[in-house]
C-alpha cells in the first residue's frame, strides 16, 4: 500500500492540472469574445458611415432634383453633422455622434451628374459615388397611339371602323400647322406579334389613314427604340397619379349634354379617374394636360371627345373611341360640327390583374394627332414634378 501522503500529492496535481487546463480555456474564450466584439464594432461603425454616406448622398439628390439653377459650372455641397438617433445608435453613441458627411455633385456629359458622398467618424470611413440625371416627368411618346402589354404577354386587340378616323404621327401644332418636331409612327408596340394584330385589324382601304413615320399604315415595333418599357412608363405615370390635381373615385360617365371640363389650355391640370371613363349622349369630355384612367376609356356614337395633351388608360388597356356624325348634319354646314379629337398622344398601359394585352377599337369620325404642343400643356401641368433616375452606384476609393 501506498502512503495516504501521496495519493494527497496526486490529487493535488491533477487539481491544479484542471484549474490550469480551465483558466487557460477561459483566457481563450475571453480573447476570443474581445476580437469578436471589436470587429462586430468596426462593423457596426462601417455600418453606420456607409448609412451616413447614403443618407446625405439622398439629401443632395433632392435638392439637386428640386434645383432650376444647376448648369454645367455649378455644384451643390451638403454638409450634415449625424446625430446618433439618424444612425440607429442608443442616446450614447459617441462615434455615431461624431460621425460627419458631406456630398457634392457636378456635372457630367449627357446630362448625367456625378454625386461622391463621404461619412468619416474616429471608427471608420466610407464614400460612394453615384450616377444620376434628370428625367422628364411626361415621358415623351414613342408614337401618337402607344400600346403596350403585360410582362411576358404579345399581341394586341384591335379593330378599326369605317375611312373617316385619322391617326397621324406627324406632328401639328393646335392650329393645325405642320410641327417642327420629327415624325414618329402612328402606332407604336413592343412585339412583332401586336404589329401583325394591327395589319390583320387593318383593310388596306384604311391603310391611308394611318399615317406617320414610314409608309401608310405607320405601325411600328417600338422595343428597340423607345427605353420606355411597360414598367418604366408604369412608374412614370404613377408618379403623375400621386401628384394629381384632380382624383375623381369610381366610374365617370358624362351624357345628356353634360361637359366634363379636365383643364385648359391656361391652366392644364393632371386629373385621374379611378374607373372606367364613359363619354355618350352628346357628352363633351374637354381638356388639356394629363388624363389618367384607371379604367375603360370609351366614347360611343354621340360623344365626343376633346383633348389635347396625354391620356393614358391603365387598368385592363381598354380603349374604344367611336364618334358619329349625327343625321341632321346634312342640314348645316359641313364647318358647324366636328368628331371627336386627341392631340397630343394616347397611351394604353394595362395594369390590371389577369389582363395581358392592350385593346384599341376606332371608328367613325375620330382624330388622333401628335402634337408636341400639345404636349408641351402636358408637360406644364407637371411642371411640380421632379423626377431623378440613378444611372450607377459604387463604393469609391479614396
């Protein structure tokens, strides 16, 4: 047997052993949870300045959208001291606090403008650098009729009655005056399918009728051309909607001689019809601006339809405009009455749920023509609008 002396010395070593293998693991852990804390922090901070750097880049981007005076000399500088609140830090974050950004734009080729924006703290640093430019708040037409469909979808409906209607991409003044602005199709789509919808919609005794840039019938496939697709022109004219002069809700039907007044040529006016849009019975539907319809446009028989400036039919892209002359126009002179007209452009941009194509019906005595003065009223009533696209974003090097 051995002395009880030594087994004591035996587990006293083992005991030490352990309390050594323990602080030594405990050291560890601790060494570990410091770093791993300190590059959460320096995260944490970089976080925070890269937010800064997005926050007052924002800032110059309003003012820069909002601004008449900027030319190809000017800048604009914003400084803005952060405060922690801004930067998702508690009430004592003291680098959060600290944190400084400042942006600056100047100008580029094509219109485009340059924005660097920097944010710096004691922790961490960082600067981006953007591309943006100006875009206008009408979106210019890519024809006089612009049909567009869903996402995915091709084709178009159409139908077009009688040889008395007129649809003409030349440009006219409103006095009727041949325009100084290029010709653009009569009729532009964004697939080959609708283009054949179109001409089979087509005899080729109307083909003189619609007119534009090419050779009657001026129909024209407009996907390589125009940038505007389905979702940007969707996002431009939802940015008229919101700052609308006029919203009017449900289905609006004018009739019995009524006269819907949707702004002048004094004072065109944005105004937006949440539903379908009915013009009958000798109902006058006058205007000038931007109308948006967020339902069926149709003008049947005896309605008219006046208007210069943009319209464009969101919801299911239904459009059918049919005006006829009435039978007691033979007892007067052929200068006492008119059918029905759109300077300007028309646009169909359906938006609604299940619904893929645009549908276009025309008869009888109905005129659209292009107008880029007509336009011009458009482009007065949103006047109010400023809209700045981003070209390109990336993080700079200093």
């Amino acid at each position: 047997m051995r002395p009880k002396g030594d087994e004591r010395g035996v587990a006293l070593v083992v005991t030490v052993v352990v309390l050594l293998m323990v602080t030594a693991s405990l050291a560890s852990y601790l060494t570990v949870a410091t770093a791993s804390r300190r590059a959460v922090g320096a995260e944490l901070a970089r976080e925070r300045a890269l937010y800064a750097a997005e926050l007052v880049a924002a800032i110059a981007v309003q003012r820069f959208a909002h601004s008449d005076t900027i030319s190809l000399t000017d800048e604009i500088a914003v400084e803005v001291p952060l405060a922690s609140a801004l930067v998702g830090g508690g009430s004592g974050t003291t680098t959060a606090s600290r944190l400084r950004a400042s942006a600056r734009i100047r100008p580029l080729s094509a219109g485009s403008h340059l924005v660097e924006a920097e944010a710096s703290g004691p922790d961490a640093s960082r600067r981006i650098v953007l591309t943006v430019r100006r875009i206008p708040a009408v979106p210019p037409p890519s024809a006089a009729v612009a049909l567009y469909a869903a996402p995915g979808a091709e084709g178009v409906g159409a139908r077009f009655g009688g040889r008395e209607f007129w649809i003409s991409g030349f440009d006219e003044t409103l006095a009727g005056l041949p325009g100084g602005a290029a010709a653009l199709p009569a009729i532009a789509v964004r697939d080959e399918a609708a283009v054949d919808d179109l001409f089979d919609a087509l005899s080729s005794s109307q083909y003189p009728r619609v007119v534009g840039d090419g050779s009657p019938p001026s129909i024209a496939n407009a996907a390589g051309s125009s940038p505007y697709t389905a979702l940007r022109m969707q996002d431009a004219v939802r940015a008229l909607a919101e700052r609308a002069h006029q919203v009017l809700e449900g289905n609006v039907t004018i009739r019995d001689w009524e006269v819907g007044s949707f702004g002048s040529a004094a004072t065109p006016r944005i105004v937006v019809v949440q539903g379908d849009l009915t013009v009958r019975s000798q109902g006058q539907l006058l205007g000038a601006g931007v109308l948006i319809v967020d339902g069926d446009l149709e003008v049947h028989d005896d309605g008219y339809l006046h208007y210069d400036g943009l319209i464009v039919v969101r919801g299911r892209g239904q459009i059918e405009l049919e005006t006829r002359r009435p039978s007691w126009y033979r007892w007067f002179p052929a200068w006492w009455w008119e059918g029905s007209h759109l300077r300007g452009a028309l646009v169909a941009l359906p938006t609604a749920e299940g619904t893929s194509r645009s549908r276009l019906r025309i008869e009888d005595y109905v005129e659209i023509q292009r107008s880029e003065e007509a336009l011009e009223l458009a482009r007065r009533a949103a006047s109010h609008i400023r809209r700045v696209e981003l070209q390109s974003w990336r993080e700079g090097v200093r």
